[in-house]
C-alpha cells in the first residue's frame, strides 16, 4: 500500500525484490496512487510501475482513503461528507466518482458475497477469495465506519485526534458506532465456519485494528490516538477481532506507513489473532513511528529481539496488543532510509506456521546471500488450521 505520487517513475527495486520472492498472490492494500481527483490517471500509473510483477499470477487491489480523494475515509454506510476532511462520514466525491475507482481496482475480484449498494448508491465489493489453500475474506473497513465528528465528544484540536493522556477510553466508544456494519459481520461468521477445501484463513483490508503508532509525519508530533485507525470504535474493533479469532485467520493491512507485526488481544493479552501491517510501498508523503514515550519495553517482550520496545502495551484507545517487531523510519531526508518496502507472507503448511517477513525497498544482500530483512523480522506465528473434531 501507500504507493506515493511524489516519486513518479519506475519501481525498479521494488519489482526486484518481489519478483526473488516469488510469491503466489499479490495484495495491494490501497493508496495504489494519491493523484486524488485524477484516479484513472494514477490507476494507469500503477500498472505500468507493477505490471511486471503483475502480469504473471493473481493480485487482489483495494482502494482506500487517497484513492477515492479523501485524506481520511470514515463512509458511514455511504452517503455524502459535509467537507474532503470527510470525519462526518461519507464520501466526499460523486458517487460515479467512486464507483469509478471501485470498478477500476476490484472489477477483477471474485463477486461480491453480498452486493447490495449502500447509501447513495455506492457498491460494494467485500468478498472471497482461496488460492493455494488459504481462504481469503477480503473487507471494506473503511465503507460502514461512523465518522467521529458529531458522534463523539471532542477530545483534542480535530475530531479524529486525542492527545489527553487523562481522557475516558470509554466516552467514545459510544452504543451506535459502527466498523465493519452488520453486513461484513455475518459475512465474516459464515466464513470462519466454513472450512470446505481451505487449510488456513487470512483477512485481507486497508488498514490495522488497532494504533501501533506514536509519531505522526515527523518525529516531533506525538499524538496519543488515531481515530482513522480501526482500533476506534473499541467495540467494533473486538466484534472484529472475535470473528477472525473463531476462524483461526491473521490480518493482512497496509495504510500506516509503518510496517508492525502485533498479536491483539481482546480481552487479554496475546488472545485474539496476529497481524502484519506492511510498510509503505514508497514513503515520500509521511512517516509514523513506533516510540513509547518514556522508552520503555513492555510486559514480555520479544525474547532476543534486536528491537528495544517490543512486548504488551495499550494503544492510545485502550486496546490491547503485543508489539513483535517494528520498522522505524531512520531518517526521511535519505531515500534509502524511509523504512519502505514490501512484506511477504508465508504459508508453511508442513510446519504448521506461518512467517512473516518484511523487506526495505533498497533492501541490500546478507552474508548467506538472500535480501536483509528489517531488524527484528521475520516473525513466525503458529498457523490455526481447520478445526478439529
């Protein structure tokens, strides 16, 4: 995801790395272009930066707030935003505008498993996919979620920013508030129960279920909680993480600009399901880090993790997860140094685990000869297959 239309060109090395890896699928996870009001434009743009990785095996694209011109989405069901800030829910631009960009980037995915439009006459594409074994659930997280402006009390300068470490975790998680909608919900326990000639499950969407960042756009601006992220609202978030829990299925996300390998938990720690955030494809257009604000490891860090704030921590929502591994931005004035690149998955199905491994974009060769990865990756989670009698 997160593929900046700042640095207009070729992806040279990107296509490089991806290409050794091989993979089988390929998952675009949205901001496939910022070029905000020309979408076609920047679509056309991102074939042909990818097309030779494309061209050759399956590849799921999701649009998400920057490709339907939006700094931020909260789509409420559908229905028009009061301003482009969009944090009254809805969407900014005309309904053929995003259907547009819905057709262009998910024309090519399976039918949607319930394809009703929402408000506005917006369509719909949350869907499923299998390939080589693994049951895709393919969401839209962003397309039901309640805008926070108007529905929550404010809590700092803007309606979707909380900096007051004193603040009730609780007043803004108010009866009412949605994230995925009922609709993806029963989707999503239809598809946990349904194991017929599948052997792992994964999620696939826009971004995280939780706020596994600090610093937003430059080192010195700390903000506490995020409500762009999908760890807002809290009860939506665990509904969420309960369903992909009973299937036994990571989460695959980009959005972030911060590559992150979290276990949630629900109602403790290390109890709901792993999840790999990816980095930016190319991170020109801003940078999150992961950096405790009294430099502090958590509770159980990550046994001999090259990483010094790893281990249980709390979000800025309250929410529970453990930090495994993280790729900070080393310094943003060196290209090489903007902690972009890819990640790679891994379904190792006769070992029963699946790895998690993430590559710079400029990454450089090993002293064994394969591509370094960040520090602190890869991460090897157990691989939940179909239940058993």
């Amino acid at each position: 995801s997160c593929n900046s239309s700042r640095t207009p060109g070729q992806r040279e090395a990107l296509i490089n790395g991806l290409k050794k890896a091989d993979p089988d699928l390929l998952f675009f996870a949205g901001d496939q272009t910022y070029r905000h009001t020309e979408h076609t434009i920047g679509w056309l743009e991102f074939g042909l930066q990818f097309r030779d990785i494309i061209r050759d095996r399956p590849a799921v694209t999701i649009p998400d707030d920057h490709d339907v011109g939006q700094g931020n989405l909260w789509g409420a069901g559908g229905g028009k935003a009061s301003t482009s800030a969009g944090d009254t829910g809805g969407y900014f631009y005309p309904t053929s505008y995003v259907n547009m960009v819905q057709r262009q980037q998910t024309s090519h995915l399976p039918d949607p498993v319930d394809p009703a439009p929402v408000k506005g006459d917006i369509g719909v594409y949350f869907t499923r996919l299998i390939v080589g074994g693994v049951d895709f659930a393919i969401l839209e997280d962003r397309k039901f979620k309640t805008g926070p402006n108007g529905t929550i009390p404010k809590m700092g300068p803007r309606a979707d920013h909380i900096n007051d470490p004193a603040y009730d975790r609780s007043a803004i998680d108010v009866p009412g508030l949605k994230l995925l909608g009922q609709r993806q919900l029963d989707f999503l326990k239809s598809w946990a129960d349904d194991w017929k000639g599948v052997r792992s499950k994964a999620a696939l969407s826009a971004t995280a279920f939780c706020g596994a960042v600090h610093l937003h756009g430059n080192p010195d601006n700390r903000l506490l909680a995020d409500l762009d992220c999908n760890g807002w609202p809290q009860t939506g978030r665990n509904k969420a993480l309960r369903l992909l829990k009973e299937a036994g299925a990571i989460h695959l996300c980009g959005d972030q600009h911060l590559a992150v390998v979290v276990q949630h938990g629900i109602d403790e720690f290390r109890d709901g399901p792993w999840s790999f955030t990816s980095p930016a494809l190319v991170n020109t257009i801003y940078g999150r880090w992961w950096h405790p604000e009294d430099e502090h490891a958590g509770s159980n860090p990550i046994p001999e993790s090259p990483l010094p704030w790893t281990g249980d921590y709390e979000d800025g929502l309250g929410n529970k997860i453990t930090m495994a591994a993280y790729a900070n931005p080393e310094d943003r004035n060196d290209e090489t140094k903007r902690a972009d690149g890819y990640g790679i998955t891994r379904f190792e199905f006769d070992k029963q685990k699946i790895v998690f491994q993430c590559f710079p974009r400029f990454t450089t060769q090993g002293a064994d000869g394969a591509p370094k990865q960040f520090p602190g990756w890869p991460v090897t989670v157990p691989l939940e297959g179909p239940p058993k009698d």
